[in-house]
C-alpha cells in the first residue's frame, strides 16, 4: 500500500505543476497528501518520481510532436540568451536542459557577475526587453534573478557571484549534483 500511496501523491503532485496550481515539489507534494486524505506520515515520493509523472502527463496532454517543437524553441532560446551573455559564462539548467519540460516549464540558466546589472544591460543590448531584476537572499546566500517572457516562454536567469562559478549546485529534483550544459554542450544537444 505504500508505494501504492507514494504512486497516487507522485502522480497529483505533477498534475498540480502542470496546471500551474504549484510550482514548488514539495508544495505540490504536500497539497496531494492533502486531497487524497492520506496521513501526515504518508512518505512522499521523490522529486524525480514527480518529474517523470509530469514528462507523461505533458506528453499525453500536448503529443509528443508539440513537446518536441516546445522544447526545440526553448533550447534555441537559450542558445540565443547564452551568446548574449556569453562573457558572463552561463550554463543551461533544468527542464530545458532534461527535455523533461511541461507546459509551465522556463529556459533556466545560471550566470556569474559581482555586477548583474551588466548581464541586464548586455540582455537588453542584445533586444532581450522588459528584463526585470529580483533580489533574492536565502540560506544559499544572496542572488539575483532575471526574469522575462521569450517568444511565450518564461526565461529565468539566476546570477551568482563569480566566486560561485566552479561551485556546482546540487539539484533539488535529484538530490545530486546539478546537471548544467554550457553552450558549446548546448549545442551539441540541439546539432
């Protein structure tokens, strides 16, 4: 019965994401123990059984050809942002990366500049427009987001202090070591 249990919260847990109900795992987790009934000692399944529920929900719901074409457009997105920035030594993260993108999913890059106010103006050089800067400070330190809507898609630039930049981050989905692809990998994903 527990995997069973685990299966059914994996499961509402991803349709929740890709409605846009939640954006977080473990706010979507936690809303399905919620509306399934299941007890607060339910054990919750893990980010990646999450992530794999929403890679078939979204194939299911858009077809395989449009999730390819979504996903195409997204790595061309941001093979575009990473020559833009390039000076800044960016790295494609995430779904985009994965391929394991839904219908909410953005092109999530990391960047490092003590100055990310030249990575904005090096964006809005480049016609990247309506670029806004949002100041984040949690027990990772502090940082900067840059956010903006690409042809549809949601673009999210994280920039880290150039200190960070041989630093690599641990995935929140996997609980390994980040997974990252600079643009000459990029490429070799898009050839």
């Amino acid at each position: 019965m527990k995997k069973d249990a685990q299966k059914l919260v994996a499961q509402a847990a991803a349709r929740f994401m890709v409605d846009g109900l939640e954006s977080e795992y473990l706010g979507a987790k936690e809303r399905a123990v919620l509306m399934l009934g299941l007890g607060s000692q339910t054990r919750l399944p893990s980010n990646r059984k999450v992530r794999e529920c929403i890679a078939l929900l979204t194939r299911d719901q858009l077809g395989a050809t449009e999730v390819d074409r979504r996903l195409r457009d997204m790595r061309l997105i941001a093979e575009e942002i990473m020559l833009a920035i390039n000076d800044f030594e960016p790295f494609l993260i995430g779904s985009t990366l994965s391929g394991d993108i839904h219908s909410t999913s953005d092109v999530d890059l990391h960047a490092y500049s003590d100055s990310p106010g030249e990575i904005c103006e090096h964006l809005i050089e480049w016609g990247f427009e309506e670029v806004e800067e949002e100041y984040v400070e949690n027990r990772k330190g502090k940082f900067v987001h840059l956010r903006w809507t690409e042809r549809g898609y949601p673009v999210e630039v994280t920039v880290y202090p150039l200190s960070w930049r041989d630093i690599t981050p641990y995935s929140s989905v996997t609980g390994k070591p980040m997974k990252r692809a600079d643009l000459a990998g990029l490429r070799r994903l898009l050839a």
